[in-house]
C-alpha cells in the first residue's frame, strides 16, 4: 500500500520481527450497500500494522480473516430501523456463527456496525435517535471501562480517549436488567465522559459480549488513527488501540 | 388480491420523537384535544392468492424477526385485508 504510515513505519522500526507477524493477521472489513467508513477502517487496520481483507455483505465465506470489523455508515439507507436489514445479509450469519463459536472471532462493530451487532443479537440492547432529535458529528471523550476485551487491551483501564462522534441513532437502550447484568459483567466497555451527546442509557458508548471478542461502540476509532486527521488531543490517534489490540492479542495467541 | 397487515408500535417506555414533534404541531393548527401521540409503522403484505394458516404464520414469524425489533418495538396486529 502507497500510503503507509508514519505509525506503522514507526510500530515496525520498533520491532520489525513483531511487525511482520502483525502483517500476518487478517482483518475483514465488511461492504453493506451504504456502508460509507469501510475503507477508513481497512486503512486503520493497514496503519496499525495488520492486513485488511476487504469482505462483501453477500459473500457467503469469511475469506479465512481472524478477525472482522463492521464499519459505520447507513447500510439500506437505514430503512426499516438502522442495522435491520443488513443484520440478514449472507456473511452476518457467518459472522455470528464465527463470533459465537469456541474460536470466538474477533468482531468490532462501528455506528452502524454496533447498530447491526444489536439487530443481530450479538449484543444486547438497541440504539434509537439521539434525545435531542438532531444528527450531531464532535470530538467526543470517552473511558476504557474494560480494556480485557480483544479490542482494548491497548489501554489502560480507566483511560480517557477522544474519537470523532457522528450519529443520528446513537442512544442507546436496554431495559433495566440488562444494564445491571452488564455492568456487573463488566460488559460496559466505554462510557461518555463530560458530556453525554445522545442520551445514552448510563452514559454507556460501548458494549462488549460476555467472552469480550465482541465489541460495539458508536464512535468512531477509525477516524482517530493518524496524526494531524483525528482530533487535537493526543495527537490525533486514540483509536489506534483498537486496532493494535486485536492484532496483538491475536499474534500473541491470547484468547 | 389479499394483503396482510402488520402493524408495529414502538414500545411504551421508549421515546417517539415523531410522535412528540407531532403532538406539539397538532395545537398550532387548532386540534387542541390530544395530549399525546404514539407514531409506528404499518406493513401491508401482498399475497398473489388465498391466505393459508401457514402464509399468516409466515407473516406472523416476519413480523417479530425483521419487521419488529422486539427490544425496542411490539407487533400489535396482525391481519388480512382482502383487496
């Protein structure tokens, strides 16, 4: 790829051996008709050191990928309710069986992709439109609550970090067992700081499941791996993580 | 031809900002008599002939599989319309 990386080139100056092993891992990202951050979060897996396998909604195989993101954007359009239809694509349920299976795949749902992993049941809960009805796009803070899941154990647990935030159906919800069950679990991967930008239930931005290789947040990692294209803070790369988590926890044969 | 209606409301204790953006439009045009509004969504279904038990029940499973999500929304009539 012509683009590399001012990160990469450096994660691989840092070990070169290691960064050859990360090249190794595959991580699919999947194309709905409508997906519209797919090929923001194949450039954030390349940055970080991974190979992005590019996967379209209607395959019916997973392309042999050890993990998979399901990026942002208005797959149909949103028709229907957001995520609702894509949920029934030929590769979802290839994606849920993988994800549910003892290999446990490592999926990342983005936006849409958390929309469509709630749609699927592979998280629980829904999101609906934002509490004060307007679609709202801001560098937003968020807390690693969990950072033992494949797609945060690049952060300190307790950890600040500021993504770009960008929705109209960001509030999420579950009923009152279900918050309780996942704050017990220690399933709240990511909550709001400072300010809750959509009315999220408990200020809660991400979810994992209980084995933590699924995650889903609403937002946005992806646009937050590079210097001088993410927000101000922290140079710009807090989403990295996510991204190189995976990649270690896979290379590292941790499960 | 028959059509089978499928009518889906968003869950009581979950927000319609629809139906409050239109409950608070309803009084600027003089309809002062309703206090509040609850918007959902009707499917009408079209079968190319009669409508089985088991074609209504096929409606019935699509209605909670991908016409309703039920952690947000409940399926509050299912029903055939002839033509």
């Amino acid at each position: 790829m012509t683009e590399l990386p001012l990160i990469g080139e450096a994660a691989a100056a840092a070990d070169a051996s290691g960064a050859r092993e990360l090249a190794g891992a595959r991580i699919g990202v999947v194309t709905f008709p409508g997906s519209l951050d797919d090929r923001d979060a194949a450039r954030a897996v390349r940055l970080a050191g991974g190979t992005a396998v590019s996967l379209w909604h209607a395959d019916t195989v997973l392309a042999d990928v050890d993990a998979v993101v399901i990026p942002g954007g208005f797959s149909y359009g949103d028709y229907l309710r957001a995520g609702a239809i894509s949920r029934f694509a030929p590769l979802m349920s290839k994606i849920v069986d993988a994800a549910n299976s003892d290999a446990k795949l490592p999926v990342l749902g983005i936006c849409n992709g958390f929309q469509i992993l709630t749609e699927s049941h592979l998280l629980p809960g829904s999101m609906i439109k934002n509490d004060h009805l307007k679609f709202l796009c801001r560098d937003q803070v968020l807390r690693v609550e969990n950072n033992s899941t494949m797609w945060t154990s690049d952060y300190a647990a307790g950890q600040e970090i500021t993504i770009p935030l960008k929705n109209q159906d960001g509030q999420y919800i579950a009923d009152e067992k279900t918050l309780d069950a996942l704050e017990a679990e220690g399933r709240v991967a990511f909550r709001y700081v400072g300010f809750n930008p959509n009315g999220s239930r408990r200020d809660i931005a991400g979810i994992s499941n209980a084995a933590g290789n699924v995650v889903g947040l609403m937002p946005h990692p992806e646009h937050a791996v590079e210097t001088g294209y993410g927000p101000e803070s922290n140079a710009g790369t807090d989403g990295l993580g996510f991204f190189t988590s995976v990649l270690n926890k896979l290379v590292g044969g941790a499960k | 031809m028959p059509r089978i209606v499928v009518d889906v409301m968003l869950k009581p204790e979950i927000l319609d900002p629809q139906g409050k953006a239109i409950v608070g439009a309803l009084p600027r045009l003089g309809f002062t008599s309703f206090s509040a509004v609850r918007q959902g969504k009707r499917f009408e279904l079209t079968v190319d002939g009669e409508v089985t038990d088991a074609i209504l029940a096929q409606a019935r499973e699509a209605a909670e599989t991908l016409l309703s999500n039920p952690v947000i929304e409940d399926v509050v009539n299912v029903e055939v319309v002839e033509a």
